[in-house]
C-alpha cells in the first residue's frame, strides 16, 4: 500500500503545486479542447517518460505508449484492431498534429527480449514483439550481443517510421507536408537524443 499512498501524495503535490497555481491552463484546455502539436509513440518504460523527458506541458503532446515503442503495418480489415493504430487515427485525423516523433531508447527490455528469446505467437508480448522481426534480422548481424541491441533499437524506431506510412491517412498528410515524421533514439545512461533517418 505504500506505493499507491505515494502516488496520492504525488497527486496532491500536483494539485498544489500546479493545477492550482495554474488555473487559467487547465481553464483552456477544458474550454477549448485540446490541440496537441505533437503524436509521440514511446516505450511503455517506466524510465522513459516522454512528457518529462521532452519537458512538455498539458496539452503539448498526445502520446501512445506501449512495449517497445512500435507501430503496426496499417490493417485494412481492421482483424487486429488496438489502441495504437486507433489512437494514430485520432491523433492525425481528429486533433492534426503537425508532427509524429517515434521515441525509442537504449537498454529497452522490449527489444532485449525481443532478441533474446524464441518468439511465441501464443503470447501477448510476443505477437506484439513480431512487428519489429525486420529489426532483428538486421540486428542479428552483428557479432556483440551490445552491438545487436543498439542496432535493434534504433531498427525499430526505423521500422515504425516505414509502417507508419503504410496508415492511409498519415501517408497523404506527409504527401501533402501537413504532417512530418521523426524518429528518435533517448540514451537512458547518457541522456542524449539520437535523431535516426529512414
């Protein structure tokens, strides 16, 4: 029970702190809505925080976060329906956000595992762990076990980059430069950013 008392504690801080010395913000985004300029796609790692980590407000950033960080290929019979692809949809269609920033990191356990263990599609996270098979395979050409995870994290954000082009909707905003693509890679030991291409 102490954990969850320190994240009460944690919320009245907050509601001390800034809800109430912030009224006006909270005021807006009630009134008017939300209007985030920015879809970030993070590792659901508890050491990863993209709000804290790109030092952003409420209402800066809409943001998925699952293992890994990665985004499926679009599916147009909709069979494997989930949050990620529908919150992108919301994200790009309902709220137009300008950008879309893919943030992986180092020392992922997602991608560790995802190169460690014999993937087993009876499994939640490693059905999941499959959109990112690309990734390994280049991955699994280095000799160092170092070596194959940092080039797998960075694959990944990579492969979500391409997949995210296969969603109809972001693929013509990006045609149209209504919408950009960025991937980045956080080192968790250096913190330093790593902006990667396609």
């Amino acid at each position: 029970m102490p954990h969850i008392e320190n994240l009460l504690e944690g919320y009245r801080q907050f509601y001390q702190k800034y809800y109430i010395e912030n009224p006006e913000t909270y005021k807006n985004l009630t009134e008017k809505g939300q209007t985030p300029h920015t879809l970030v796609i993070a590792c659901s790692d508890s050491r990863v925080d993209p709000s804290i980590i790109l030092n952003t407000g409420p209402g800066d950033i809409f943001v998925i976060r699952n293992v890994a960080n990665l985004v499926p290929a679009y599916d147009s019979d909709f069979s494997h329906c989930h949050g990620t692809s529908a919150a992108i949809e919301y994200a790009v269609k309902h709220l137009k956000v300008k950008n879309i920033l893919i943030l992986g990191h180092t020392h992922c356990g997602g991608i560790h595992n995802l190169l460690c263990q014999p993937l087993n599609r009876h499994d939640f996270i490693d059905t999941w762990l499959s959109i990112a098979e690309k990734a390994r395979r280049e991955a699994s050409k280095q000799t160092s076990e170092t070596d194959r995870q940092h080039i797998c994290e960075r694959e990944a954000v990579r492969v979500s980059l391409r997949n995210l082009l296969t969603f109809p909707f972001v693929a013509e905003a990006v045609s149209q430069n209504r919408l950009k693509l960025h991937g980045w890679l956080f080192d968790l030991a250096g913190g330093s950013i790593e902006k990667l291409s396609l």
